[in-house]
C-alpha cells in the first residue's frame, strides 16, 4: 500500500507553510498525505495541493474565549483525539509529523496512544505551547531556528524553516550595496506587530539627512486604519513610498531592498537568510515567549542584523541604524553576505529526510 503521512497543523501561516512545503515533498515521492487540522486552519489550506486529504478534527485554544469556551477545550480535544485515533487504526500512517498549535493536539496525543513513529517541527527559537508539550514524547525534533531551547533531555535536529519558492528562488540574489542613489527599502510589520512599525520607524526615516532621504525608497506593509497616517508622514519627509496592508510580491521587494526592517518572525527571518539581505530586527514584546528575540539572534550575532527591542524603539535609535547601514556600503554587503551564510535553501528536504528515516523504524519501539 501507498505509505501515509499525516501532517497536524495550526491555523497560522507560521505553522502552515513549512507543513505545506513538506505536504508537497511527500506528494512528489508518491506517499499519500493527509493534513489534520481545525476550522480554522482550514481556511489557510488554499495553497496545499489538491492531492493533500483534509481531515477536520475537534480542537481548541485556551488563549482566546471565555470562560464556559475555555472549559469545554479538553472535551473537544479528548474527541478529537478519540477521531484520530480511529482513523489512523482504520489506515493507519508510516509517521505523524506535527508542526505546533491547538489543533496538532489530536494527532499527535492518538500517535502517541498507537504508538505511532511521530515527529514535530518548530519553527521558532523557544518551543511552542504545544511543541512543548509533545518534546520529550515523539522521537524527533526538528529545529527550524538554530539553536532552539529546549526542554532538559530533549536533542533537536536542526533542519531549518522551509521558504516558498518564489523566496527559494531568489537565493542568494545579487546584492548592490548602498550609495549615493536610490535605494530599496522593505518593511515588514506582520499580522500582530505591524501597528507599532508603523507609528514609529516613518517618524524616524523623517530624521535622516535630506541627502539619504531623498534617495530612499521604501515598500511598507501597515495596517489599513494606520495607511493614512503613514502617508503623510512620508509625504511630509519627501520619502517616496508604497503603503499596503499586504505585500504581494515579498521576494521581489527584498531581492531590491539595500535594507529590510521587520518584525523576527521565523518566516520573516528565513526569507531574509535565504535572499541574503542587511536587516534590522525588532523583536514582538507581546510574544510571550520571547521567541522572536531568539529567532533574531542567529543573524544578530552574524552581525547580519542589527536588533532593536521594542522598548528601544524611537525614532532616534531608528534613524541612528538606518543612517548606520546606508552610509556605510562596505559594512551592509558584509551583513548581506552573513545573512546569507545562515540560510537554509534545503530545509524541506532536510525535513524530508527526517521524516523518512523515521518512518522505517519499527513503530513499536517508543524510544
């Protein structure tokens, strides 16, 4: 019989997308896949391939709702995991590969039950809730963020995070340092963070020199209630700018950029490491795990990326970093190419790889 992967995600893009590349490396070696998730991950499932199974399950999350919402988790989780446990009995997978949220509870809680090879990948330098939960109860770690902290006892592997591959793509892509013309902006704020980037780095680009400012030009990913507001403020500073809430073709925009700012997502942080860009960091405060601070200090202390916390974040220290990588060429091509050396082009296949070599193992054996 065609072999079974059951990959489980959560309903971000964080977890989706390296589920998705590894759904698609899977299909291309002829195994069938299924991907379990919950409603709400099953609105992010568009790009998967028409070949991937989408398999609903009962999940929850006790980070949002009230307190009667809260309280019926467990029993949506437990019936969720009895689903699992009689669809992977009734087909049963070669392995489980799970990829962090809510919804990965059920499949790896009935993988763990049957005994299951089973695996999880982290996308972030410190473990998720529910990777956490599942570190020292699976028979691998991948580790998309090197190093990754872990839990005592536990050993990741290190694999990286999988980029699309319009990103992939553009590995490596040539870079023209700064000078006296224009030059490439990107900034990126991402779905949670983007409110703050906005109020403050477009008051501290208005500080730079009229001779830097009248050379940049900037693509700035804001919310559409703070458009108008960032408009002005590089209108007022004579910067040239293009204001979107989505930025479609990130790959293009940072391949041109002489200079990405960005929140440190771990997906954000790959695109950068894998296009080979200078960057200046600015960490989530609300991450209640700080993860962000850990996916950054890889290119940090590259000295690819200059890291601001969100605490220090003014218009002056932006303005101070900024000026600090445009007039200084030699320094940002030196940062281009440490990004560079910290990317990971081969993360779904070393993911691939992982996955397959536990597969083979005798499914019994619960090391």
């Amino acid at each position: 019989m065609t072999p079974l992967v059951i990959i489980a995600a959560g309903g971000t893009g964080g977890h989706m997308f390296p589920a998705q590349a590894l759904a698609e490396a899977m299909l291309a070696r002829g195994w069938r896949v299924k991907l379990s998730t919950d409603s709400r991950g099953a609105r992010y499932t568009g790009g998967f391939p028409d070949a991937v199974q989408i398999e609903q399950v009962d999940s929850g999350t006790f980070a949002r709702g009230g307190i009667l919402a809260k309280a019926i988790v467990p029993v949506r989780i437990a019936a969720g995991t009895l689903a699992a446990i009689k669809a992977m009995r009734g087909d049963p997978p070669a392995i489980v590969v799970g990829f962090g949220g809510y919804p990965t509870i059920p499949a790896m809680s009935a993988a763990t039950f049957l005994k299951l090879p089973r695996m999880i990948h982290e996308q972030n330098g410190v473990l998720g809730r529910v990777n956490d939960l599942f570190a020292k109860r699976v028979h691998a770690v991948a580790c998309g963020t090197w190093p990754t902290k872990l839990p005592d006892g536990v050993q990741g592997v290190e694999v990286g995070n999988p980029v699309r591959p319009a990103i992939l793509e553009r590995h490596g892509a040539p870079y023209i340092p700064p000078g006296d013309y224009p030059m490439s902006l990107l900034l990126m704020g991402g779905s949670q963070g983007a409110r703050i980037l906005s109020h403050i780095v477009p008051a501290g680009l208005a500080l730079l020199p009229e001779d830097l400012r009248r050379n940049i030009r900037i693509a700035h990913q804001a919310r559409p209630e703070d458009a108008a507001e960032v408009e002005q403020t590089y209108a007022d500073a004579g910067i040239t700018a293009e204001i979107a809430p989505f930025i479609q073709d990130v790959p293009s925009k940072m391949s041109e950029a002489q200079l990405v700012i960005s929140r440190a997502g771990a997906s954000s942080v790959a695109d950068i490491s894998i296009i080979g860009r200078p960057s200046i960091l600015v960490p989530l405060a609300a991450a209640i795990r700080d993860e962000q601070t850990a996916n950054a200090r890889g290119l940090v202390d590259a000295e690819a990326a200059i890291l601001i916390p969100e605490s220090r974040l003014t218009p002056e220290s932006v303005a101070q970093q900024v000026a600090a990588v445009l007039t200084q060429p030699d320094a940002a091509v030196h940062m281009a190419h440490a990004a560079l050396a910290q990317a990971r082009p081969d993360a779904t296949e070393r993911l691939v790889t992982l996955a397959l070599d536990l597969s083979t193992q005798n499914n019994k054996n619960e090391g």
